[in-house]
C-alpha cells in the first residue's frame, strides 16, 4: 500500500468523505439544537437508529477488508492499486459510500433529528457530484476496460 499521494494519481476529490460527513452532522446537530424536530414515537428511534449504523459498520468492515486483501489504498487521496470487485463490490461498486449513509441515517434516526434525517439526501448528493464521478473518471483513466466492464456489469449504488 502507498503510504504518501503521487500529485497526480488520485481522483481530486472536493473532501475527504468522513469529513463530509462531519459537516453535514455538524450542520444538521446545529439545526436541531436551534429548531427541534423530532418526528418518532416510541422506542423506534432505539431500535431502528442503531440497527442501520451497525449495518453500516458492517458493510464498512467488510469493504475495506476486501480493498485490504486486494492490497489498495481506502483513502482517497492515496492511489488505487487495483480495481476489486468481489465481496460487496459485486452488489454496489461504492460499498463504503452506502456503509456512510447507513450510518448517517443511523445517527439520524437514533438522536431522532428531522434535520439530519433530511440531510442524508443532499449529504449523498455530495458525494455522488463531489466524490464518486470523480473517482469514476480517475478509475476509467487508470484502469481503462477493465474498470469500464466492472462500471457496466455492476450498480453505482444498490
């Protein structure tokens, strides 16, 4: 694995996905300290909230472990080394982006916040404009056909 980024082999993405993350969170615990909207009743919020994100870990552990064993880079602006395609990338070919949303929504739902429940949508929408076509066209310059039958024989997301 690379441990420093060559200038040019990465995909230039606008931030790092978990920092995105973090702003959007941020953005949405703000909201909801000013406006307070909670819209669950019961236990739901305990039951449900904390079952996404733990999927979300999971699909998140079992991606990165795939990128581990193929022996390339997680973070985004290390180079890729290598195209993988087995575990759940046969299903998604952005497993660790659906992992972050099922944990954002996680999150979401567990501390009850309309606002953040509300932000999963534009939060994914930066990541597919900001991140995932970046990441796209870096993958189709680097890796060319092969990285264009994988584009073509598997979903951007489920």
């Amino acid at each position: 694995m690379t441990t420093m980024a060559d200038n040019s082999d990465h995909p230039d993405v606008i931030a790092m996905p978990p920092y995105i993350m973090l702003a959007f969170l941020v953005a949405g615990l703000a909201l909801d300290a000013v406006w307070p909207a909670p819209v669950l009743t019961g236990t739901t919020q305990y039951l449900v909230g904390p079952l996404l994100f733990a999927a979300g870990v999971g699909l998140m552990a079992a991606a990165m472990g795939r990128f581990s064993a193929a022996g390339t880079n997680v973070p985004t602006p290390l180079p890729a080394t290598a195209i993988v395609t087995d575990g759940p990338y046969k299903l998604t070919r952005n497993p660790i982006y659906v992992s972050i949303a099922l944990g954002f929504a996680g999150i979401a739902v567990t501390v009850d916040s309309l606002w953040l429940m509300a932000l999963v949508v534009p939060f994914m929408a930066v990541i597919q404009v900001g991140v995932v076509k970046r990441e796209e066209r870096y993958l189709e310059n680097k890796f060319g056909d092969a990285y264009g039958s994988y584009r073509a024989s598997v979903r951007r997301w489920i």
